[in-house]
C-alpha cells in the first residue's frame, strides 16, 4: 500500500526585508556546474590512471574495482550540474540540497584532514623506508614538502570551498531570495534539513550496496569473518532495504526510522570490529581479487594491518552516532498513526 506524502503547509513568499542575492546565486550556480563538470573528469582520469598502474605492475586491469567510485563521481557530476542549474533559476530546492552537500563536504572535509594529521608520520616513515624500486630515494625535506603541498591542497578543496558554500547558501538572505523568487511548495521543505540530509545520504547509500555484489566487491564483515558469494551479495541486499526504509521513514519524520538505523549501525560496527579484530584489511583486497603486486605495494605502507581498522572503524562510526543524536529533536515521541 503507497503511503501518503506528508501534508506540507503552503509557504508565503518571503515579507520580511531582505538583500536579493540573485547575482550571488547565478555566480554560486556557474561554480556549482563546473565543479560538477570537474567531477565527470574524474572518471575517464581514474579509468587511465588503474591502466597505467596495472600496466606498470604487469597485471591485468581491475576496472570492476574501480566501478563504485566511478559511478559515485557520475552521480556527483550530474547532481552538481543539475544542482547548479537550480541555483541559478533561485530555486529552492536547489538552496536546501546545496545547503546540504557543502555541509556534509565541509565535514568530510574536516574528517579527512583529521586522519591525514593522524596518518601522515605512519605514511611518511612507510615512504623511506620502501622507496619504489625505479626511483631513487627521496631526501626526508622533499617527504616534507609532499606532505605540506598535500595538505594545502586538501585544506583549499575541502575546508575553504565547502565553508565558503555552506556561507553563502545558509545566508537568510539567500534563503529569503529563493523564497521570493520560487514561491511554490517543494519536497524539500517536508521536513527540517538536517532531517533531510540524513534521509538523502541514507537514500543514496543504497545504489552503492547494490552496486558492490555486480562490480565483485560484495565482500562483508560478519561477526569474525566475511561473507563472499552470494552470502555476501544478500548481505549487501539486506542493507541496501534497511537503508532504504529507514531512509524513508526518517523523511517522514517516524521516529521508528532513526531507531531502526541506529540499531542497525551498532549491529554492523559489533560485526565489523568483531571482524577485523581477527583479520587484516589486506584479506577483503585479495578475496575482491586485487593483482598481488598492488596488495604488496598496499601492504609496504602499514596502514591497513593489525588493529589499524578497528580504530578508523570507530573513528568513522563516531562521528554518524553524534549525527544522529544530533537529530533526533527533531522527531516526535510517537510514530505517526
């Protein structure tokens, strides 16, 4: 049975006084459609760059690996585009979802510069001490230089551009103008954005799980060991549904939604640390069927053995618990009838 959509009440264009930003939204749109235009690049990019480096290695490409960030920087180009083009036309919509993705890149942002801090010395001392074989060995001060460039890059793309975003589209005045220029009721109003953007990137996560069984990698942590196969092909099904329904649910603003995903969230974590409390990183790469030469080159690095995974397991649930708590004022005590 299709459940109904949600009443929206109807919103009355913007009376209160305010600074029309529809310059700013058209500049912001132009920048939005050539990032996602940047983000399409990124695919033929990865497709040369896995050829290249199998051919280097003498083994044979692994494209089917590559398969979920190839489609993920897909989405994401199509997304900004289209996300572009509805700033630019002031819509609403196009506000609230831009308002939303340079939240999450800008905490993304800061979870990824978090980890470089922690990991770098690790990286660092792994690059000395195994130099590639047809290079000669770098003196520590260009180590150093590397490692300075790579977090200037990292902190211009993904700490200064997404605060910038999240500045301009959580401005009210920006907020007011998409009001006054697009005074129709939109999905996106159905329930408070932080709301909102849980369900989107639960929603989005789904095609992801479906992805992994067709591209090879249906490969699942399972309370101390993992499931291959179809085992873990049906494993990534069963996430995929929970992820969906409790996406939906969230959106609607049914309180039993949250507690299904975070009930699910702990489960999977337990399973996880379960997991890699026994077993290396390095043993999910073989059974994907990762060439031996890459998984060496992997395993020089010492990042990805011993109780390594565990911590960046916990390191990464954290942060999602801590959303969810966040959000969960957002829900009244009752299900809706």
């Amino acid at each position: 049975m299709n459940e109904p959509i949600p009443e929206i009440a109807p919103v009355e264009p913007a009376t209160i006084a305010y600074k029309d930003r529809s310059t700013g939204l058209t500049i912001f749109g132009i920048l939005t459609l050539l990032l996602g235009s940047l983000c399409g690049l990124f695919v033929p990019l990865m497709l040369l760059g896995q050829v290249a480096e199998a051919s280097a290695a003498h083994a044979p490409t692994n494209t089917a690996a590559l398969f979920p960030a190839i489609s993920t920087y897909g989405v994401l180009a199509v997304a900004l585009i289209w996300l572009g083009i509805g700033s630019i036309m002031a819509r609403r919509w196009a506000r609230a979802l831009l308002l939303i993705f340079s939240w999450s890149w800008l905490s993304m942002g800061v979870f990824m510069m978090v980890a470089m801090v922690i990991f770098a010395p690790r990286l660092m001392a792994a690059i000395a001490a195994n130099p590639p074989k047809s290079q000669p060995e770098l003196p520590q001060g260009a180590l150093t230089a590397m490692i300075v460039v790579i977090f200037v890059v990292f902190s211009v793309c993904f700490i200064l551009l997404p605060a910038i975003w999240t500045f301009f589209y959580s401005s009210r005045h920006v907020k007011a103008t998409c009001e006054a220029r697009d005074s129709v009721t939109r999905w996106t109003d159905a329930c408070p954005l932080p709301v909102l953007g849980l369900s989107l990137w639960l929603l989005l996560t789904v095609p992801m799980l479906l992805i992994m069984p067709l591209a090879g990698l249906g490969v699942m942590p399972f309370f101390g060991m993992f499931l291959t196969g179809l085992p873990g092909s049906l494993m990534c099904v069963v996430l995929a549904a929970i992820w969906a329904w409790s996406a939906w649910r969230i959106y609607h603003l049914d309180v039993r939604g949250w507690w299904f995903i975070l009930a699910a969230l702990v489960v999977f974590t337990v399973s996880a640390v379960l997991t890699y409390a026994h077993h290396d990183l390095i043993e999910v790469y073989r059974l994907v069927g990762y060439p031996e030469a890459q998984i060496e080159q992997i395993q020089k690095t010492g990042l990805l053995t011993g109780n390594l995974v565990n911590w960046l397991t916990a390191f990464c649930m954290l942060p999602f618990v801590g959303y969810l708590l966040f959000v969960k004022k957002y829900f009244p005590s009752r299900p809706p009838a």
